[in-house]
C-alpha cells in the first residue's frame, strides 16, 4: 500500500475551454471502441481557456514553473515513442514556487496554425464525421459477359513512411449491392449510396511528408463462373467549411 501511494498524482489538474458551453462538439472513437465528445476547433481560431491545479488534501506541490503547451502531432504505430510536431505553441503561465490550494491560470493561443484534420487509422494517427452522399448510375452498352451480381465498395488506401519504407494498408469500409442478376443492353442502374453511416475522413495527401489517405470507389462485377472484374475509381473527399 505504501508504494502504491508513492506513486499517486501529487495534485489533481483540470481545462476548460472559455467557450466550452457553446462549442461545437464532434464523437470521436476510441482505441477500447468507446465514443467520446470532443471540441471542435478549426484552422487560425483562438484557443482560450483557464487551467486548474489543485493539491492532494494535505499535500503541497513545489514546482520548478508551470507552462502550457499545444502540439500537433503525428504518431506513427510502427515507430511507438516517437512523435513528429507540426505545432509547437508554448505558454509560461508560473514562476517556480509552492502551491498549497486550487489555484487556475488563464491562457490562449491566438490564431493557431492547424493544417492538418485529426486522423486515426491503421498504421498512423494525427482523428473525424462527414456527412454526405454519393450519387449516380451505370450503364450496360455493352454486355459480354454473363453477370451474375455486382457490388460497389469504398475503400481507404493508407500510405506511411516513404521511399523503400513506405508501407500501405487498403481497408474496405462499406460494400453496397447494386444488382442481382444479369442486365440487359441498355438498362440503367441508378447509385445512391449515403456516407453517413460510415467513419470516413478528408482525403490526406501527403501530410507533413509522414502518410497520405485516398479513397476508391471499387465497381465488382462476379460472373456465372464467380470470376470477378473490378474497376476501381479515386474519389476526393474534402470537408466543407461551415458557414458562420
């Protein structure tokens, strides 16, 4: 018992954000499959709040100075420990001194510089919602081939690393069944296919040259004989800036 008391936080810390009431929060999937509310920040906004340290009952905390520091960052799962800022922003907010109750501290970090969405995937991670729908059809001119069903698939196609150590994962997120059975010359077949449903992001390319992430739209056509023709089309997926 009196290790494990050893090693308990000395003080509790807490942040609020000054406009925490009134933001705009945004679910976020953790890595236990938990969902979170988060924040929503957008690029050159004012990042402003007050922070909170209070002592252990009966405790004090000696400090050599206190800061508050904001960072992009980029982790990459294969090379675990090691992070890659893109934003660095520091604030003094103490001097080296004892703190024998709660005592909170203002800060803000004006117009912040934040390229980059958040992003979580497979191999890298930087994290998002999109709402959106795509719409179509297709067309049979031409049929030499005894269809037997077809689908559509959107895939995600992620790239770290670069040069010879570039490494891609290509995970299929949604599979939509657009016919079952053979068409005809002709017909038409109309594509409806919602987004919502699914936990895509805005294309990435190249980002701060660490990892990229394109989508496909995957057409799968199985024949009578089950052997499968693919066409295989990018789509760019961007998030559309909210009016105020």
């Amino acid at each position: 018992n009196y290790l494990i008391g050893a090693f308990k936080p000395a003080c509790n810390i807490s942040i609020t954000f000054s406009d925490e009431k009134i933001r705009k929060k945004v679910p976020i999937k953790k890595e236990n499959g938990q969902t979170m509310m988060v924040p929503l920040f957008h690029n050159q906004e004012n990042i402003a709040g007050k922070i909170s340290i209070e002592p252990v009952q009966g405790k004090k905390v000696e400090h050599n100075g206190i800061k508050i520091e904001l960072l992009g960052q980029i982790e990459m799962y294969f090379d675990r420990g090691n992070f890659y800022d893109f934003t660095s922003l520091v604030r003094e907010l103490d001097v080296p001194d004892e703190i024998y109750e709660r005592k909170t501290y203002p800060f803000e970090f004006s117009t912040v510089e934040m390229p980059y969405e958040t992003y979580n995937g497979v191999n890298v991670r930087l994290r998002f919602h999109l709402k959106d729908v795509i719409i179509g059809k297709i067309y049979f001119l031409l049929i030499r081939i005894k269809i037997k069903n077809m689908d559509l698939e959107i895939r995600r196609r992620e790239s770290t690393g670069s040069g010879a150590n570039t490494h891609v994962e290509t995970e299929t997120l949604a599979k939509f069944e657009l016919m079952d059975g053979a068409p005809v010359r002709g017909e038409s077949i109309p594509i409806r296919l919602f987004l919502s449903p699914y936990e895509l992001t805005p294309t990435h390319r190249n980002i701060n040259n660490k990892f990229s992430v394109k989508y496909y739209l995957n057409l799968v056509l199985v024949d009578e004989e089950d052997r499968r023709y693919f066409k295989q089309q990018e789509i760019t997926i961007y998030r559309h800036e909210e009016s105020s």
